[in-house]
C-alpha cells in the first residue's frame, strides 16, 4: 500500500475523520520537531564552553570582514613588494647603462 493509496482511502472517509487525522499529523510532526529542537538545545558537551570562559565567538560577518581586511592586506603588501621590486631593477638598470657609457 503506497502513500497514494493511503491519501486515496482517507478522501474516501467523512470530512470530521479526516480533520482528525490532518490535526494528529500536524501535532506528531510538530512534536517531533519539538523534541529534536529540545534535545539540541540541553545539549552539554563535557568541558567548559567559550561562554563559560569569558571567550566571545565572532560572528559570520566579523569573520567575514576579518577575512576582506587580512586580503587586502596581503595584497597591498605584495604589491609594494612587486612595486619596489620593479623600482630596484630600475635603478639598476639606469645604473649599469650610465656606467657602460662612462667606460
């Protein structure tokens, strides 16, 4: 007997019997996820917790930002790395030229 047939026999009973059956659904789902959501919530794992240590979790936005901040951070650093870089090889270049010349 599939779920169809099932759905099918209840259309077949009167509308209070099926009422009942709609409202003890809708209480058994709302139950389970109700001792899921409890079950979840007095959870205690062994051991302190960042809150019992006085520790503050950031949250996915300071994450988030944190994370922009430290790239753009690395990459002005590279690119002045990149830029003195290209400066040194400049000067050097300038500077052999001007001393091939003198000789």
């Amino acid at each position: 007997m599939g779920l169809i047939d099932l759905i099918e026999n209840i259309r077949h009973k009167p509308e209070m019997t099926r009422r009942r059956i709609l409202v003890g659904t809708t209480f058994t789902i709302t139950a389970i996820i109700f001792f899921f959501w409890l079950s979840v919530k007095l959870y205690t794992v062994s051991g302190p917790t960042p809150a019992d240590l006085g520790v503050k979790e950031e949250g996915p936005i300071n994450q988030t930002a944190g994370f922009i901040v430290d790239f753009i951070q690395s990459t002005k650093d590279r690119f002045n790395d990149l830029k003195s870089a290209i400066t040194a090889s400049s000067t050097y270049t300038a500077s052999s030229s001007e001393s091939v010349e003198i000789h």
